[in-house]
C-alpha cells in the first residue's frame, strides 16, 4: 500500500468501520494509501452490546495489506466519545485530512410502537453523532487549511419504508451535509453524503419486511420490484474513495446513492410550483385554497411519489 495510492499521506477516520459498508470503506481508504482510523463500538445492528473485535479485525486486515491503521472502540453518541476519536487520529499519525461519518443503528418498528429509549438511540447515534465528530473534527481540519466530510445517509431520507426514528435521524444528516457545506465554503472543506444500499446486517432481512409491508397495504408490490438489489457492501467504497481524493477538490454539497454497480446524485430540494397572493389583501381564505391548489401547486401530484 505505502507509496502509491492516491491518499498517500493522508489521515482518515472511519466510524462504524468494522462490519459492513464501514468495514469497506475503511480497507478502500486504506488500499488508497490513507493512514485509518477504525472507529467500531461493536454494537449489535439495533445498538446493544460492544466488541472489541470488530475494529481489531479491520486494523489487522489492513497492517497485513501494508497500511497503517489504530483502532478506536468510542461512542459517537457521546461528546467526549467524539471529541477523542479527532484526538486518536492527531495523536496517532499527526494530523486529520478525511472524516467518514458512517456510524448508524437502526429498530424496526411502526411510530406506535416505537419507545422513548428507540428514539434517543437512533437519533443519539445517527445524527448526534455525526455531528458531533464534525463538531470536533473542524477546527483540526481548519487549522490545516483544509479536508474532506463524507456523511453517510439513507434513502430513506427521500423515500420512506417506515421506521420514522431513522428517516429523521437520516433527514437531519442530509440537512447538516447542506449546511456545513454552504459554512465551509471558503475553508478548503468539502461536506459531502452517501446514501448506500448494500446487503449488511441491517437489510439482510428486508424482503420479509417488504413482504409484510406489501401485506399491511403500506408498500406496492410495484414499489418493491423497483426497489435496488442489495450487493456487496465494498462496492459502496469507491465514491468514499472519489470523495477523499484530489479529484473531487470542487464537489460539495452533493448527496450521492451509491451501491452494486451505480453511482447517483440526488438533486437539492427546489420549490416546485408556487402561487401568490397580494399580501395586502390578508391571508389565503381556505375556499380559494380548496379551489386553487388542486389545480396549481398540487396538480399532478396528487400522490407522493415515494408513497407509490
């Protein structure tokens, strides 16, 4: 690996980084000659437990590949827990050039079955986490004038399947994407996201989820045909990869779907169609609103596209 890869030099972090699409990316990152931070808790998909040995496993695939990796077993969810995965890599290799946010658990359930305790450790772990380690890796990232965020996301930011806990823990990686990116505009920093699909621990069941949606009424069978296939979670990596490197120096911003064999870009939430009113005149009456909407705003949109 040393001396030839495109990342030569440079210092990454990966979180979740020792099972699945983090597990890829961190060897991607690593075969592209980046020194690696392998952050894994070692949790159970829906967040319980801990294990050394996944992150341990990662390191030693790729010391025995040649590179140079440290393992970090800390909660993102926890401030300080962030704050000393920046600190692992400054005090490990010197320096931080490249933060992959790709920690994330997930409960499936319906709204009215969802607790108190479900929703503190999605959001806790989705998005608290990921912002905290941006939060801690910036003013590194500034101080050496530059350097790359890749957030992971989901698809379920724009087409929903349930579990809302997730969707919005998901929605507000996408949205923190957007705004760090429009506040690092001029500081070298590029923020950018990926929404993987790929066969992992938490979508090794998902056609029996489909299934029973399908049954319940809530997913057509149409939506679930065209749903993606699910391949190897290491095919995700090379838009990570692209992400880090010199070549994607001007793209942030963007949010990517990325898995198999395509590579996407979502666009960025435009209004679609508006009407107005003559302020002066006061509020919409609702009888206007009735008539006018339908045939406006809402024409041709009768139904959600991502409830189909």
């Amino acid at each position: 690996m040393a001396g030839q890869g495109p990342l030569e030099g440079r210092v990454a972090i990966v979180t979740g980084a020792g099972r699945g699409i983090g597990r890829g990316e961190a060897l991607a990152l690593a075969a592209a000659g980046a020194k690696v931070v392998v952050n894994d808790l070692g949790v159970d998909p829906d967040g319980a437990g801990t294990a050394a040995g996944p992150a341990d496993e990662v390191v030693a695939a790729i010391r025995a590949a040649g590179g140079e990796a440290v393992a970090s077993y800390e909660s993102v969810a926890e401030w300080e827990g962030a704050a000393r995965v920046v600190a692992t890599a400054v005090e490990a290799f010197g320096r931080l050039d490249v933060v992959v946010n790709n920690a994330a658990v997930v409960r499936q359930h319906k709204i009215e079955d969802a607790a108190e305790e479900d929703f503190d450790v999605m959001v806790g772990v989705n998005l608290k986490g990921t912002f905290a380690m941006c939060r801690h890796a910036i003013p590194v990232l500034r101080r050496q004038g530059g350097g790359r965020i890749i957030n992971t996301t989901s698809n379920q930011w724009a087409a929903p399947l349930g579990n809302a806990e997730y969707a919005l823990s998901k929605g507000g990686v996408t949205s923190l994407t957007y705004a760090l990116a429009w506040e690092l505009q001029n500081d070298g920093i590029t923020v950018n996201a990926v929404a993987p699909f790929a066969l992992t621990r938490m979508t090794a069941d998902q056609a029996q989820r489909d299934a029973a949606r399908i049954a319940e009424g809530v997913m057509s069978e149409r939506r679930a045909r065209a749903k993606e296939p699910r391949a190897d979670a290491s095919l995700v990596a090379p838009i990570v990869v692209y992400l880090a490197s010199d070549g994607a120096a001007d793209v942030t911003g963007r949010v990517f779907r990325a898995g198999g064999g395509k590579i996407g870009m979502y666009s960025h939430p435009v209004e679609a169609r508006t009407i107005f009113r003559d302020e002066n005149a006061g509020p919409w009456p609702l009888e206007e609103l009735v008539e006018l909407l339908p045939r406006t705003v809402l024409a041709t949109d009768t139904k959600a596209p991502h409830i189909v």
